[in-house]
C-alpha cells in the first residue's frame, strides 16, 4: 500500500473518532481556572543501599564487592513561587466554595428522597437547604 493510501487510512480513522469524542466541562467551571498549588520551601530525608561486584582480571581471581549506604538531607525551595498569606487566603476560600456549591447541587439533587440511617451526614448537611417559595408576578 502506498504512502497516501495510509496517509488517507489514518485521516479517515482521525475523523471517525472526531464524531464519537464528546467534550468534557469541569463541573464547576467557574472556580476551575484557579491555581492550586502552593508550593513553599520543604525538608527530605532520604536513604540509599547498594550493593556493586566487580571483577578486576589483573591475572587472578580478585573480586571485589562493595555495600554502600548513604543517608542525607534535601532542602528545597522554589524560586519565584506565589505561594503569599494572601494566595492561600484566596485557595481556602475557592476550596471551601466549590465544596458548598458541590453539596448544593447534591442536596437539590436528592431533596425529595427519604434519606435512611445510611445517609444520616448528608440528612444532617441538607437539613437546612430549603427552596424559596415562587413569586407570582402580575403585569397590570
């Protein structure tokens, strides 16, 4: 098969799976744009075995074999990073929204349900949404 016989195989398989893909929305669209991560300077502690054998042929039978160990400290800190008192003020804040807005949706989600001992915590965290009654408008 020649090069453009593959070269329309493989543009006529892109498409086909064009048709089939859906596009994916995050759920809170709103508050997905924002940055999470904070990154500040940080300590690590490591270790490391090892073992080597080595065979040196200087005429006769010499091996030699070695156990290593090696324990140390990692101090890390990123340069440049936004990560002020202000920064995690305003990630708690987003974090704590989208946990609100999330539970919202749940509780409006399942409101009319008869929620069993199973589900007491999300009773417990819905007990106190409510709708608003409907305001009637009237044009005179």
């Amino acid at each position: 098969m020649s090069g453009v016989g593959r070269g329309i195989i493989v543009l006529a398989i892109v498409l086909l799976a064009g048709l089939y893909a859906n596009t994916v929305h995050g759920a809170n669209e709103y508050l997905n744009g924002m940055s999470s991560t904070c990154e500040t300077a940080r300590i690590e502690f490591y270790s490391e075995v090892g073992k080597s054998d080595s065979d040196y042929s200087n005429g006769d039978d010499n091996d030699f074999t070695s156990d290593r160990g090696t324990l140390g400290v990692r101090l890390t800190v990123p340069l440049g990073s936004p990560c002020t008192d202000e920064m995690k003020e305003i990630m708690l804040d987003n974090e704590k929204l989208k946990q609100e807005l999330e539970m919202l949706k749940m509780c409006a989600r399942y409101k009319d349900l008869e929620l069993g001992p199973n589900f007491a915590t999300v009773r417990e965290m819905c007990k106190d949404v409510k709708s608003n009654p409907k305001k009637t408008t009237t044009n005179n």
